[in-house]
C-alpha cells in the first residue's frame, strides 16, 4: 500500500483531504479528522472518478 499524499495545490493548508491508492483502489481522509478514518473505494469507482475529474478539467 502507498502512502498518504494530498494534492499539491493544497499549498500548506491542512484543509484539505489525503489520498492512498492501493492495487484494490483507493482511501481518502480529511487531514483535520485523520483519526475519523477513512472511506474507501474500489478500484472501479476510483478510476471513474479520476476520469470525470480529467473530463471536468479538460472542459468536456
């Protein structure tokens, strides 16, 4: 498993969240609650969420 890293347009701020993909998906937490836990998503899903991400930038 990889290790936690958030986006790096989050700047310094800790208000943002953090991300670890796995080869089953991925777990995403808020860096404020860490202690809260995580939720987790398939690998399915996950990619289907990076690809609207992509399309949403790209102006699709």
């Amino acid at each position: 498993m990889s290790d936690w890293h958030k986006s790096s347009y989050s700047g310094g701020s800790n208000e943002c969240v953090e991300v670890r993909q796995h080869s089953t998906g991925a777990d995403v937490r808020d860096t404020q609650n860490r202690v809260r836990g995580q939720l987790t998503f398939t690998l399915e899903s996950w990619g289907a969420f990076l690809l609207s991400l992509s399309q949403a930038d790209s102006g699709k």
